[in-house]
C-alpha cells in the first residue's frame, strides 16, 4: 500500500498546476472512504482539499485530475496516520518539488513574478529549457531530472499566466518573452547558457540569440513551432490553432465563445498520462485568452530574418510524421542558420519529447558537449 500512497503524492503534485486554478473544491471520482486519506495527503502537500463525488458529475477538467489521481479502494488502510506522513514526505522529496529550487523572478519590465527553477550544481555549465508557452513547469521533469546530473539547468513559466495575476495589457512580444529568459539566466547568476528550446520556445531562442548572442553558447531546436516561416508548410493543427487563437486573443468574451471548441480540440491530441499538464492554460476561459495572446505573437513571428547572423552551433530536431508542428518549417530554419545539424527522426513531435526518451536525452546531452567543446 505505501507504493500506492507514493504514487498518489505524486499525482496530487503533479496535478497542483491545474487544481489551483480549477474552482474549488475540484471534485473527484472515489470511494467515500478515501476522503479522510486524501484530506491527510493534500494538508500534508499543502494542496487544496478536494470533494469525492461520482464520476458523471465531473466537467472535463476534474475528469482529467480525477483519472490522473485515479483512487480506488483499500489505499493506505494497512498505514497508520504516522506512517501515512511520512510515506508522503519521502515521496514529495522525490518528486519534482525535491529536484528543483523554485523562486521568484522579477521580469525586466517590471512586471509579475516569474515562477523560475534550478536544478544541480550551479557549478556546472548552464543549460536554460524554453519550454512550450504556457507548460507548467513540471512538464520539463524528465529532461531536468537527466540534465541536472551533469549541468545547471534553468527554466521558468510564461509570463502572465502562472502566480500572480497579471497586468491589465501585459506586454506579449516575443521580445518581451525572450527578455524573461535573461532575467532568469541573471537571477541564478547565469552569464551563457546552452538554450534548449520545445515546440513554440524554438522562437523565443532564437529570439533570444538575436538579440543577446554573447550571452548564448548554443542552441538545441526541438520540433519548432515555426508556423510563420515562409514558404514552410503548416499542419492542419498550426493553420486551425493560429486562426482560433486570433479570436480568442481578442477579449475575454470571445475567449469564452469559444473554449469548449478549442478545449475539444486540444483533449482529443494529447496523450492521457500529460493531459493534466499540457491542457493547463486552456483551463478557464480567462487563462486561454491570456494564453492566445502570448503564444499568438509566437506562432505568428517568422524568425526567417534572425537566422542568419546567429553563428552558434545549433541541433535542429523533428520527425517526418509531426503532425503538430510541420517539419517543414524545422528544415528551412536549419538551411538558414551557419551552424546548424538537422536530424530528422521518423516518428515523434514535441509531446513526445516531454516523456523523456533515454536516446533522445542522450541526443541532447551529447551535443551540447560537444558544441562546447569546440
């Protein structure tokens, strides 16, 4: 039973992005004798309570959080209440929370707090993961988890959309969002950093190289959302997710006009065992605006005129079947850049990668000592 009480501490955790900002109390599918164990193991974590129902009851997202958690009978009733804490405890030091330092950074213009993080030793050469727009971090885990055994590694949630609320008109550039990547690299005293950039982070690198190259030793590209490059292809995914997020950028009404749509859209192409994370900023009709009007200035920024005077070594990644962010766009990027190597897998896309495969990580790793090398 306490390998089951780990497993829950973990899925409380790892579900907190979207719990805090679901409607409280988040209702789950359970048996009615669960709640007194799950009320100890959420005052433990510090997590809000939640409210054990029947599973026809749920809207999508406490199906989500309920299926994740997954309580089922007979957890934890062969453990005493001191036994039950310390079980979650060791489990918590292991989790996410135990790998990484979290702390506060204050963006260049003065904006919110961004939630940042480190791992390992601050010693060791630094690499930053700019990961999705709008991930939580945790997201990140596995890469962080592999990275940090060797390198200082950096990473932050976007701004505007994680803690405290955000401006009424926060800045959305890109500029802005590479900024951010800056001011984390200052907080934990990081002067160069390998950039290792997922999906739409591909841009905001390459931003980031642009403007403050001294500051970049180089770069990794992991299925770029390069969907304003021209003359690129773009999936059905790219050319149904730029035109819905115009709309909903435009307010929050609209935003609300269309959620369930893009809600739909976006729980039938994500795996179920991310779903929990990777649907965060289309939780409330308020976050997806905030969402769209960020990662609209991504998806809509061609990098075309950046690349070539970006002289760093750089690994391009994608795979012939992404049917997310078309590949296309990945080998125009790599054509254009000096110093560029394009590897092209034949299956994957950048959901795939948060799930940490060992020869991809191994990819990852190797190229970054060797680009240091040189």
């Amino acid at each position: 039973m306490a390998a089951e009480l780990r497993r829950l501490t973990r899925a409380v955790q790892d579900a907190r992005p979207l719990v805090d900002v679901l409607r409280h109390p988040v209702r789950l599918a359970g048996p009615p004798g669960l709640a007194s164990l799950l009320g100890r193991v959420t005052r433990r974590l510090g997590a809000p309570e939640f409210a054990l129902t029947d599973h026809d009851s749920l809207d999508t997202f406490e199906r989500l959080v309920s299926d994740h958690l997954a309580l089922r009978d007979g957890m934890g009733e062969d453990l005493s209440p001191a036994v039950v804490d310390e079980v979650v405890d060791a489990a918590a030091r292991d989790g996410f929370e135990g790998l990484c330092t979290r702390e506060e950074v204050v963006p260049a213009d003065g904006g919110p707090p961004l939630p940042a993080y480190a791992a390992g030793d601050p010693r060791s050469p630094a690499v930053v993961i700019v990961a999705a727009c709008g991930m939580p971090a945790r997201l990140c885990e596995q890469w962080m988890r592999f990275l940090s055994r060797t390198h200082h590694v950096l990473t932050w949630e976007t701004r505007g959309l994680f803690g405290q609320d955000p401006p009424a008109e926060p800045d959305v550039g890109v500029t802005a969002q590479a900024g951010d990547l800056f001011a984390v690299m200052d907080h934990f005293g990081v002067r160069r950093a390998h950039l290792m950039c997922l999906c739409g982070g591909a841009v905001i690198g390459l931003a980031a190289a642009h403007l403050h190259p001294d500051r970049v030793d180089s770069l990794s590209l992991w299925h770029g959302d390069f969907a304003a490059v021209k003359g690129a292809d773009r999936t059905h995914h790219q050319q149904n997710l730029v035109g819905l997020m115009e709309m909903a950028a435009t307010g929050p009404d609209r935003a609300a006009a269309i959620h369930p749509v893009l809600c739909q859209t976006m729980l039938s192409s994500v795996p179920p065992d991310l779903a929990h994370l990777v649907v965060y900023p289309y939780a409330t009709p308020e976050l997806l605006h905030r969402y769209c009007r960020l990662n609209g200035e991504i998806m809509t920024t061609d990098v075309s005129p950046w690349l070539a005077g970006i002289d760093r070594p750089v690994l391009v990644v994608s795979s012939h079947d992404d049917e997310t962010a078309h590949p296309a766009g990945s080998k125009a990027v790599a054509a254009a850049l000096p110093d560029a190597v394009l590897h092209l897998r034949a299956h994957g896309d950048h959901i795939s990668l948060f799930k940490g495969d060992p020869e991809l990580m191994d990819m990852a790793r190797d190229f970054i000592d060797s680009a240091a090398a040189r």
